[in-house]
C-alpha cells in the first residue's frame, strides 16, 4: 500500500485529507508542527511515497521544511500554498518541491497529482489506457497494432494525458506541465489538433475530447463534451 505523510498544521483538513486519502487507497499519516514533521522525516527517510506539505506551519516553515526535507530525503513533496503567481510557483518548485497544488483545491485534482508524482518516481517505462501504449524507453507509441509517430512535444502532451486519464485537465494546467510557463493558448490548440488527429483518426472510439471552456481529457468515450 503506497504512503503518503500529510503536514498540515489545519487539523480539521488533515482529517479531511487523510479520510479522502485513505479512501482511495493510500495509507495517510499526519503531522500538524515543522518541527515535529523534519524529525519525522529525519528518522524514516524513506517511509512515505509522497509528502502533501502546507505553508503555514508553526514549528518551522513550509519553505524552510521543503528545503530541509530534501536535504536528507528524495521523497517527492507537493505543496499546499494560496500563493497563485507565476513567480510564487517558480520559488515554491524552486525550494525542492516536486508539485504545487493551489489552495482552495479540488480533491480531484489533488489525487491526480499524487499519482502522476509517484507514477514518476517508480520510474515506470510504460503507459496503458485502453488501446494506446506509450513506451519510454523506446520513445515510441501504438494504438492496437498501429505504430504512431509523434513529435517530442506531442510525446509529452500524451504522456501528460495519460497520466491524467479520466481527469478534466485546465488549458493553463496543461500548458503549465507541459511547456512550462511561455507556451500561448494557441501552441496548445494546435498541437492538440495534431496529436488528436494522429490518436483518433480513423478509431471508432475516440480518446482525445475538448471539455468546453475549460480544458481536455484523455477518455475512452465517444461524446463527453
């Protein structure tokens, strides 16, 4: 059973999250000061697949525990933060955080960057969803007995999908995960519209559909929109 250790001085969300948590499989242990949440760690360096780590800590910050953290542990950390900035994101991800979910948040979404985060650090070389296999090690990707060819760009956005699968994804997440910071709004489009006529394209099922103002979802359905 994967683990995941909860620092969230809130003691009435860290119930919520570990119910919602342990619900869905995981096993969830909670720590409400820094402090108390570094000597933790510092004693089991390895006992937990992923940290979900508040700012707002009394004992130590969430800032200053990130970067203690990952001095003498790997396990991946996604921060809680109200800070919503393209700058705020880039110092919390730049103090050694794997992840960054902005609060008030979506169980939904959290859950989906938790796997995401501990599908990449198991290092898997291989996606599945439905018909569709997405190989790392060998760079390449198929569709039933189909080989498609896809740009590195196109890899990623598909690779991003598929670890995302069934969750309705933002445009600006997804342009976030996948281009970082710069790409526009019609860069996605575009090359969306490519990897979808490359994914779908002659498939009765159809995998790839646009949500209406609000984003796309990898989904083995005809019509969701």
């Amino acid at each position: 059973m994967q683990k995941i250790l909860v620092i969230e001085d809130d003691e009435k969300l860290a119930r919520i999250l570990k119910i919602q948590l342990e619900h869905e499989g995981f096993q969830v242990d909670s720590v409400f000061n820094g402090m108390d949440a570094y000597n933790l760690v510092q004693k089991n360096k390895s006992g937990w697949h992923i940290i979900i780590l508040d700012l707002g800590l009394p004992g130590m910050s969430g800032e200053l525990l990130c970067k203690n953290i990952k001095k003498i542990s790997s396990i991946p950390i996604i921060v809680l933060s109200a800070k919503s900035s393209v700058e705020d994101k880039i110092t919390l991800l730049s103090t050694g955080a794997s992840d960054y979910v902005t609060k008030p948040f979506n169980m939904m979404e959290l859950s989906a960057r938790i796997r995401v985060n501990i599908l990449e650090e198991s290092n898997t070389e291989i996606l599945f969803y439905s018909d569709l296999e997405l190989d790392y090690s060998k760079y390449t990707v198929s569709r039933g007995k189909d080989t498609i060819q896809l740009s590195k760009t196109e890899f990623e956005l598909l690779s991003y999908l598929m670890k995302n699968r069934e969750i309705v994804l933002p445009r600006d997440r997804i342009i976030e995960s996948v281009w970082g910071y710069e790409a526009s709004d019609n860069v996605l489009d575009v090359t969306m519209k490519n990897l979808r006529n490359k994914i779908d394209k002659g498939y009765e099922s159809k995998l790839i559909h646009t949500v209406r103002g609000v984003g796309y979802v990898l989904q083995d359905k005809k019509d969701i929109t």
